[in-house]
C-alpha cells in the first residue's frame, strides 16, 4: 500500500454567504473575492503543509492542476513540484496534472517533467489528466469536441521526445514544430511513471488498460461514490485480460483525525461544511458542454466527482449538514483506530493500492492541517502498511523513491 498527500489549495476566505451571491466557484467566479495578500499566506502555509507530510515520510505528495476558481488555487503543479523537489528528499512527487490539451507546444510538458525528474533525483510520477471542462473548455477556451484527440496528440509527442535520442520534425493534427529536441531529458528510463486522473469516462478506463497507466479516481463523495467507476474500470481489466494488480488504480479520501470521534466531529465540521458547501459550488452550466463527453461514457451513465456536485448545487448546493457529509462517507472522521478500519475497508472492497488522503480541506487552520497529518502519519499509518505487499508489485512507482525499494522506511 502507498500512502499519499493530496492537497487542492483551496481558497480559504470565500464569504458566508458564498452559496447563496454566487453562482459558481469556477470559471466566472468573481475576482474581486481575490485578495491577493491573504493569497500569499495560504500559499506559504500550503507549501509547509505539503513538506511537513514529506518528512513525515508519506510515500508521496500530489499536486494538481485548475484554473479560474476559488476550489484549488494550483493552476502551475510544475511550480509547486519544483519547491518540494529541492526542499524534500524521499517522498514521490506526483503530478496529477499536467493537461496536456492546454499546452501549446506540449513540448512544454516534457521539458518542465523532465526538470523536475532531475531536480528530484528521479521522484517524478508524470499524471496526463484531460481535465475537466471547467478548466479546459471554458477557463482555457479548448473546443470541447476535439479535446480528447488533442490529448492523445500531444502525449504522443511527449513520449516520443522523451524517448528519441535525435532530434526529429513532427506533424500533427494540432501540433507542427520543425525541430524537437528537449533539453533536459527525464531521469527515469524510459520515462517517469504516466498516471491519468480521471472520473467515470470510458474512454480513460480503456487508455489506462492498453498503455499500462494507473487510473485515479478522484472522489469528493467517498468510496461508496466511487464504487461503480472502479468497479467498472476492473471489469474492464477482467475484459482485456489485465491482472487485478491494485497498483492499477488510485483512490483520494478525505480524512480527519483527532483524538476522540468526539473531538474529530468538533474540529472537522467547519473545514467540511466549507467545503461542501462553498468550494463545489460549482454552476451546471459549466460542467458538460456538447462534444466533452463521449457516446460511450453517456451509454455507461458515467459521471465525475466535479459533474455529480454540480448537478447537486443546481439543486440548491450541496448539503452543508456534517452529519450527512459523515454519515455518506464523503469524510472519514474519527479516532486514529476508526479511521485506519474505515480506509482499510475502502482500500480492499475497491482493490486500491495507491490511497491518496486530502488532509487539508476547506478553511483547515494551518495548525489543524499539520496535527491531522501528524495523527494520519503516526497512528493510522502504521495499520494499513502491508496492504497488498505480499501478493502484488507496484510497477508504477518512480525509481528514485527510496520508499519503493524500502517498504519498512513508509510512513512511521
């Protein structure tokens, strides 16, 4: 089992009344809600977050990439990764981001992926999302039917540059350069590890299954929600003649921990009712323009995290009841023994080895953020190592993480 550190970087001063002004938290939230000084705090606390968990000796960090919203304020992962490559030394970077259809050239990706390969001693997990259409079609002004094939265009160029040990011409559909020749060139041979952060799209199923890439299914609402996309994407395995290996997939929870469940439902409510309630809402109108979503995926009745929130805020807005938030599984809350059973139940009953925890969420206090990491690191750790390690190899993980090689240095 690898045990990972997710953090979104939300904006944590949205007003009140946020749900009930505004409209959306993404694409056309109103700027003036910025404050650029109070900015500069969250990231700095951010940043400490995230290496505090590194030294703590999670098995990696995750960055992410968005755009134009107050739900995660990381529209560059590669700048965030740079600071944790140089500032932490055993823990994998993962990048879930970069979305390659946004780059121009793409090219870009893999000169700054293989920058951070180097910086890092080799610690890189390259994650190629499509991303989701807030960010691409709407934020970024992609044409949401030719998204996909933009997408695969481009990850074809990335590889094969990494890969070339000449300089070479390339012509595509979206992407014509004379001459490619990226300087510098990843560590890892032949390339980082590719994982691709995905929600109920079958067409990411079948990718992550013909190129032999980890799937990662990031849920907002618990592992209840993601049962039917994971399952599918293991029927899938099944149909392909795939081995049930859980280092295929990945899975983000949202966890806190406290002392007492007494405690945990005291210190976590806010954070989570924040949450819930102002960074998902998100306007329906920005969620499934025509042409982002496959034939196929409409058929499978497949939906996102984002798409499932923001057809609940058009709805009036997701619950902001704690009770509920708990008592659905979208938080795992308690004492350090409650929420280790929790996870180790959602890790086997989904066939998970790679088990991302968002312990930041909402308007966390910085103080809370490192308790509940420290809490995490030490007390729930320690009974979910070993999860799958005596059946199954991780052959997805970065060569420079010293974890890999050593599982009785993870988490302590």
């Amino acid at each position: 089992m690898k045990l990972m550190f997710f953090h979104l970087m939300p904006y944590t001063k949205l007003p009140a009344d946020f749900a009930e002004k505004h409209g959306s938290v993404w694409v056309d939230i109103d700027p003036k809600l910025f404050d650029a000084s109070e900015a500069g705090g969250m990231y700095n606390d951010f940043i400490d977050e995230f290496e505090a968990a590194a030294k703590l000796g999670f098995d990696a960090v995750c960055v992410n990439e968005h755009h134009s919203n107050g739900y995660g304020l990381m529209p560059s992962p590669n700048l965030i990764a740079a600071t944790l490559a140089r500032n932490t030394r055993d823990a994998a970077i993962c990048l879930l981001g970069n979305s390659l259809a946004l780059y121009n050239p793409p090219i870009r990706v893999a000169e700054e992926v293989a920058m951070l390969d180097c910086i890092s001693r080799g610690r890189i997990i390259a994650g190629f999302p499509v991303g989701t259409p807030m960010d691409t079609c709407f934020a970024y002004g992609q044409n949401p039917s030719s998204l996909r094939q933009r997408y695969y265009e481009a990850h074809d160029l990335i590889l094969r540059a990494w890969a070339s040990d000449q300089p070479f011409a390339f012509s595509g559909r979206f992407n014509d350069q004379r001459y490619v020749n990226p300087w510098p060139r990843p560590l890892q041979k032949p390339h980082p590890p590719i994982w691709v952060p995905g929600g109920g799209s079958v067409e990411t199923w079948e990718w992550c299954g013909r190129m032999e890439y980890v799937f990662c299914y990031l849920s907002y609402f618990g592992y209840q929600f993601a049962r039917s996309a994971v399952s599918e994407f293991w029927r899938y395995m099944d149909k392909i003649g795939k081995d049930r290996n859980p280092y295929r997939t990945g899975f983000l929870q949202f966890v806190g921990v406290a002392e007492s469940t007494e405690e945990a439902w005291e210190l976590y409510r806010e954070p989570a009712e924040y949450f819930y309630g102002r960074c998902l809402r998100i306007s329906p109108r920005f969620v499934d323009p025509p042409g982002y979503m496959s034939e196929g995926s409409r058929r499978a009745k497949a939906a996102s995290s984002v798409a499932s929130a923001a057809k609940i805020a058009g709805k009036g807005g997701v619950s902001t009841e704690f009770d509920q938030i708990v008592k659905n599984g979208f938080v795992i809350i308690g004492n350090p023994d409650e929420v280790a059973e929790q996870l180790r139940k959602a890790t086997l009953d989904l066939n998970v080895g790679h088990l991302m925890v968002l312990l930041q969420f909402g308007n966390m206090k910085h103080d809370l953020v490192l308790e509940n990491t420290r809490l995490f690191a030490e007390r729930v750790a320690p009974q979910l190592q070993g999860l799958f390690d005596d059946e199954w190899e991780d052959r997805w993980w970065p060569q420079g993480a010293a974890r890999a090689a050593n599982p009785s240095a993870r988490v302590r």
